[in-house]
C-alpha cells in the first residue's frame, strides 16, 4: 500500500491540509493513501478535489449497499431524530426487530450485539468457554483465517504476522491447515471445545472452504460435542448471493458471527447462536455498550429491507457472472494471473506478480481496489453494483495488472 509523502507537490492543497493534520493529531497506525475522499454515492466515490473514483472495496467490505444507499440513510436520519443511544438495561423496538430478522433469514437463534466483527467473536470465543464453565476453553482455528485484532480474536488467527510483538498470545488456541480435517481430528483433546471457521477466507485470499470440509468439520462436532462457530464477518448478509455463505454448503453451524457489512457501512456486529446456547451467555458475563443501539438497529432494518425490496441477491449473481465471464477472459490471455475466484460479491484474482504494485497501478486509473497475502487482488464490489460498472471496473484494473506485468 502507498505511504504519504506529506510534502508532495502533486497533492491539492485540501487533501493537504488534511494530511498535514493527521500527521499531527492522528496515531499513525494505518498505511493511507494520499487521498482525500469526500462523498460517495454507490460506486463511486470523490475526493477533496472533486476527482471521481470507482470503488470495488468500498468501506473494507463494510459497505455492502455501496456508498450512502438512500433507504438506509433516510432510515437513520429518522432514527436519529427520535433516540439515538440507551443502555442495554431498558428494552427498543428496533433491536428486537433486527435480532427478528437476522433469526428468520438464518437458523432461527438468538443474536448478540456489538459494534465490530472482532467484538463478535470475543463473544463467540467466550460463549465457548461458559458452555462447559472453561472445562472445556480449546478452540481449533485455521491456517490462513483472519478473526480479528482485540487479544483473543487476534490469537484465534493463524497468522503469525498478526503475532508479532503482542506475546504471550492468549492460551487456548489450536491452529490447523485449512482444508485438512485430518490434522483437525489429531490436534483436538479434552480441553477443545469448538472450531471456529471462516467458511469463505476473505483476507485469507477469498478461497472457499473445499468440498465436503465444512460438513467434516460439522461431523467432528457433533461426534466430540464440540461448537462449530462460523465467521461470516465478511461473507454474510447476502455478499455471495444468499443470505449467509454457510447456506451455499447445506451445513448449519451452532454460531456465527457477523458485522462490516450488517449495517450497510454504519458500525454494527452480532454473534448469532441457537436458543439453547444462547443462556450460556448469562447477565454479567459479557456485554457491549453501544451493541444493537438504535442507529445500529435502524440501519441494520433498512438494510435487509432494501436487499430484498431491489431484489439484490439475484443481482449479485448476475453480476458475478459478469464478473468471472470478465476476468477469466483476461486470464486466459495473461500469464501473471493465476487464479480467479468469483463468489458473489467476493472476488480474488490470484496473481504471480506484486499486489500492492497494482492497486497503485489501479489508482492510478481511478479505480480502488486491494491487495491480500501478497498476491491477491480482493475485491468486495457493492451487491448494487451495475453491470456498466462491472466493465469499467474490469478494463481499469485489467490495464493496471498488464501495466506492472510489463515493468516485471
């Protein structure tokens, strides 16, 4: 990713500004781009300039709806004008409401709610632990998954990058390769007490689980008494033309947690879990202040409401094919491409060649896109997203990938 250079001549004098109050006031624990942006509206997105970008990861996969979907934004606006925050002492209507719909369009549970996806699998992680008082706190987590930043959701991520300097990691974590439900079995003892799984790696290079390992996973449970806990803080709420990406594997897990894109880009995360689990996770042992408040809740309703009322889960998968027809077109006629992988509104074009070198290349070209283990270029397109769009998308970063193809 490009670093600033809070001196160049070639940035406008607004985006300037900013920067140069960053650098001052702002904790520098983030790469940014030198850009400014702005405004959005689906798509696209400006900056301080008034330059016009197309965005296929907008809002970090957050903004599934793309930028300021209109029912959303007019549902917050109302919301906001009536209650914004309570405690999670007193009873809303709208959190009710969205737990409601969240349980009808997945396994009929109950949710937890919080504010990020690392915030839902520390719960998820604690639900765990309480469901045999800590007898039972081992959880099976794999190679390539990525669960989060807080310590534990951190230390479930099989990452060693994401280790470094934070030792000791917490206790509790069995790590396996993705994939092999051998190693699965031979790594799990007394003390294990679930597995918790991406079913769709996202920063992991977006891979979908192989044939048959969700279910093995699913098997292993149910045979030692173990939780399956899926994180679908990436996959979730209709990115890959269903509800949620378990639902594209016909196996149903015990938990699964959610959150960039349940609020259509407003901070929002649930853990969802079964009736029966769900009284493990008694008063006093977890809580989150702000989790289900009522813009949360409000944005969250919209969002399902405008998914379903613009018919967007058939979109997406019209406008995948699109994008596959688009890219393994491309592949077959450029050797640095490996790979492309379409499920939904998840995208990976797997190359041989420097990632970050495209995405420069890409902006270069107006056009925002990301880099993931090295080699990945992963996009999370808008679910409304149009097919003009997807060509566009397409011939821009296609020409940014020849480009530093041609410099290799």
């Amino acid at each position: 990713m490009a670093t600033i250079d809070s001196a160049s001549p070639a940035l406008g004098a607004k985006t300037q500004a900013v920067i140069d109050t960053f650098s001052r006031y702002v904790v520098p624990n983030y790469r940014r781009f030198p850009v400014c942006l702005v405004r959005g509206a689906g798509s696209l997105v400006w900056d301080a300039e008034g330059n016009e970008y197309l965005d296929l990861f907008p809002g970090w996969g957050c903004n599934l709806l793309g930028h300021c979907p209109e029912p959303v934004v007019r549902a917050v606006q109302e919301q906001v004008a009536k209650l914004i925050h309570v405690p999670n002492t007193w009873y809303t209507e709208p959190q009710g409401e969205w737990a409601r719909r969240l349980s009808e369009r997945s396994f009929g549970g109950q949710a937890f709610f919080c504010n990020s996806g690392t915030e839902a699998n520390e719960a998820a992680i604690k639900l765990v632990r309480l469901r045999t008082d800590g007898r039972k706190y081992k959880i099976v987590t794999f190679r390539g998954g990525f669960h989060g930043r807080t310590m534990g959701s951190v230390t479930a991520t099989a990452q060693p990058k994401y280790h470094e300097g934070l030792g000791p990691m917490l206790a509790g974590f069995q790590y396996a390769p993705h994939g092999d439900l051998e190693a699965v079995e031979k790594i799990i003892d007394d003390q294990t007490g679930g597995i918790l799984v991406e079913p769709i790696l996202g920063e992991g290079g977006v891979v979908p689980a192989p044939a048959g390992f969700l279910a093995g996973l699913r098997r292993i449970c149910d045979e030692r008494d173990l939780l399956l806990v899926f994180d679908e803080v990436q996959c979730g709420c209709g990115r890959t033309g269903k509800w949620f990406g378990y639902q594209h594997f016909g196996v149903v897990p015990d938990v699964m947690t959610l959150a960039k894109s349940l609020c259509a880009g407003v901070a929002g995360g649930a853990m969802l879990t079964t009736v029966d689990l769900a009284k493990h996770l008694r008063p006093g042992m977890h809580a989150a202040t702000f989790g289900g408040n009522p813009l949360a809740a409000a944005a969250g309703i919209a969002a399902i409401e405008m998914i379903e009322a613009q018919g967007l889960l058939t979109h997406v998968d019209e406008v995948a094919a699109r994008f596959r027809e688009r890219l393994t077109a491309f592949q077959a006629g450029c050797d640095v491409v490996r790979d492309v992988r379409v499920i939904g509104m998840m995208i990976g074009v797997e190359l041989s060649i420097d990632g970050a070198a495209v995405v420069q290349a890409a902006l270069e070209r107006n056009l925002l896109v990301n880099a993931t283990q090295g080699r990945v270029i992963r996009l999370l397109p808008a679910m409304n997203i149009s097919v003009a769009e997807v060509d566009e998308g397409c011939d821009r970063l296609c020409a940014a990938i020849t480009e530093v193809a041609g410099r290799s």
